[in-house]
C-alpha cells in the first residue's frame, strides 16, 4: 500500500534555535545583525527577534540569506535540518500517491494489485517521455560581473543624459513653432539617436558617417524638414564636443557614489517632458493660487462656525462643501454677479441656517476680493 507522509516543511524550533546559535556564535545583538543586513528602519531587529522567536514561520529567502551572511555562516551550517525535507518526493507527487491510496482502500486485494502495476508501468513511461524530449531553453542568468557592468553604464549614460537634454531643451524651444505637439518625442528620440552613434563609432569615422545618414533618412521620411534634421544633429554634436572638451566622456562612477545612491543613477528628465511641464506650468500655478484663497476662505467660514458654537460634523461639510461651488463661481463671474447672487439666493435657504449661510457667503466674497490680486493672469485653456 502506498502510504503518504502528511509532515510539511514548516520554519520550525530546530532551525530557529541553530540561527539562534549561529548569531550568538558571533558575540551578535540583533541590532548589530540588523545593521550588518543593511536594514536600516527602526524596526529591523524587532523583525529578527520574530524570526527567532517563531513568530515569522514563513520568512523570505533572501532574508535568511542575508542573515546567514550576517553571522558568517552557510547553508552547511543548516544542512543536517534541511536535507531530510529536500530529499522527500516532488510535492504534487506525494499528492498523487496519497489519490491513488484513497482509490485503492475501495476495491478488492486483486485490483488493488492490478493497480498498482499500471500505475507504476504508466509512471515509468511518462519520466522516461520526459527525459527524451529536450527541455525548453532557459533565460541565461545575469551574472555578477554583467550587473555590475550594467549598474556603471547607467550612471554613465545618466552623466552624459544630462548635457544632451539641456542642449536638446533649448533647440526643442527654437524649434517650437516648426515641431507640432505630436512630433515632438519623435524629434527628441531622432536627437538621441544621433547621439548615441557620436561616442559608440568615434574611432571609425566612415561608420559613423553612414550610420549618421541612416537616421537622417529616416528622420526625414517621418517629415522633419532639413532644418529640423540638421538642428537635432547639431544638437547631438555640441553635446558630444562638450563631453569630449570636459573630459565627461570617459567619467566613471566611484565605488562610493555607487554605494551611495544603492546602485540608482540619477534620473533625468527627458526634453518632451520638460516641454509639457512649461506648458502646464502657468495653469498649475494658478491653480495653486486659487486653492489657497479657497483654503483661507474655508477657515474664515470655520472660524465664523466654531464662534456660533456649530462645531458639528455634518453641519460643518455642507457649508465646506458650498465653498468649493462658490469660489470657482468667484473666479469666473465675479462675486457681484448675477450668478453668484443666484446660487445665494438658490442655495442659502436649503442649509443648516438661511442667515448663517448668507454671513459665510459674504465671508466667502470677502476673502475672494481681498486675495484676488494675487492671483496670475488666466492662462488659455484654464477654465
């Protein structure tokens, strides 16, 4: 009979009590090991003292890596309480046998028998399909020394990034009349392209050349005119010459700026964006501005209530909402206008009080008047 083991893999108190050991081994507080693990947060010991206390039945791989690494320590220290569950059988296999147990336990001694060997012959020739047909081919694996060369050639590019986009910053402004909206990210990415060709075929003059050209065409099949193509190569250029003057090109991040920023380049704020943020600029502002009138219009209202001793909630929320309907009406009609006056009149008597509504609409005008010189000129397409 086919038996299945019901015991489950669990973080139990053998393998605590061996962490335990190591750390203590090593002379180790847990704020020491919580440093040494470069977690820095108040709380990181707190989260060691669960892990050893049992609190933490299931904790992350990588957590237990660190810590080992903490304490000097391998996986052979573990391998005696490790082993006798790594060398058990495949779990969706332990569950197939304990199927086929229950199957068994319902029929007679001879198909019981009967069973079992077509259940075994059937097994033996699906692992031996499975070993004949050559496996799917896997990712291959980053290795240390191809991340590290990743990790530099980001703050290389980041360094070198920066000159490029301040120069294709102020062309892209020059050419803001003859690049439509739409185009403009093609534009910046032909710019880019330039560049990225300038310092990879330096030493092979008719390389760069041709490939330089390539992009041209290509430039120019989108629809940029000759003007444009040779302002964005230009724009390639200077930056290359720029970097090549001051010995940018071959800067290299230090190990202490690397460690530093935790491997993180510096990000840099593409030209397109830029571009947007400039046009959305003006109306940001603005409405910042007329948020903080609304704000200092909501704590005279606020003041007003609390000195009438209405310090409920809910009365509060209809006039705090009121303000949000009369400010933008402010903004736009003016707080002598006729429709101002109707939402008054339309709105005031429907509250918890006609009167008090009228004083906090006044207060509401009042703030609005006095704060409404700050606010900038209207921008077009703000409503």
């Amino acid at each position: 009979m086919i038996r299945h083991s019901k015991t489950a893999f669990t973080f139990g108190p053998e393998l605590r009590a061996r962490l335990r050991q190591l750390r203590k081994r090593r002379g180790l507080t847990l704020r020491a090991m919580a440093v040494l693990m470069d977690r820095q947060s108040p709380g990181a010991h707190a989260q060691l003292s669960r892990l050893e206390r049992g609190k933490m039945p299931f904790p992350p791989f990588n957590f237990i890596v660190d810590y080992l690494r903490a304490c000097g320590a391998g996986f052979g220290d573990l391998l005696d309480l490790l082993n006798p569950h790594t060398s058990r059988r495949p779990v969706l296999k332990e569950k197939g046998d304990a199927a086929v147990a229950m199957l068994l336990r319902s029929l007679p001694k001879a198909q019981q028998r009967a069973m079992l060997r077509w259940e075994r012959a059937t097994t033996d020739r699906q692992e031996e399909r499975a070993a004949a047909e050559p496996g799917k081919k896997r990712p291959k694996a980053e290795t240390d020394r191809a991340r590290v060369f990743r990790i530099v050639w980001s703050f290389i590019h980041a360094n070198w990034n920066q000159v490029l986009e301040q120069k294709l910053y102020e062309t892209m402004l020059k050419l803001k009349d003859e690049v439509p909206r739409s185009q403009r990210k093609s534009a910046c990415d032909c710019a880019r392209r330039f560049f990225s060709i300038l310092p990879r075929y330096y030493q092979h003059e008719s390389v760069r050349k041709s490939a330089l050209e390539r992009v041209e065409i290509r430039a120019k099949e989108v629809g940029f005119s000759t003007r444009i193509v040779v302002a964005l190569l230009g724009t390639a250029s200077e930056a290359y010459q720029e970097l090549f003057d001051t010995g940018r090109l071959d800067w290299e991040p230090s190990a202490e700026e690397l460690i530093k920023r935790r491997g993180r380049a510096p990000k840099v704020e593409k030209t397109e964006i830029r571009l947007e943020m400039d046009e959305a600029g003006p109306g940001i502002v603005y409405s910042k501005t007329l948020g903080l009138i609304r704000a200092v219009a909501l704590q005279a209202v606020s003041a007003k209530l609390d000195a009438l001793k209405l310090d409920y909630y809910y009365v509060k929320r209809h006039y705090y909402a009121w303000i949000d309907v009369l400010v933008p009406i402010a903004d736009k009609h003016g707080t002598d206008s006729p429709e101002w006056r109707a939402e008054v009149d339309a709105t005031a008597p429907k509250l918890h009080d006609e009167a008090i509504a009228r004083e906090a609409a006044a207060l509401v005008a009042n703030t609005f008047d006095l704060w409404k010189a700050k606010l900038p000129p209207k921008p077009t397409g703000v409503s």
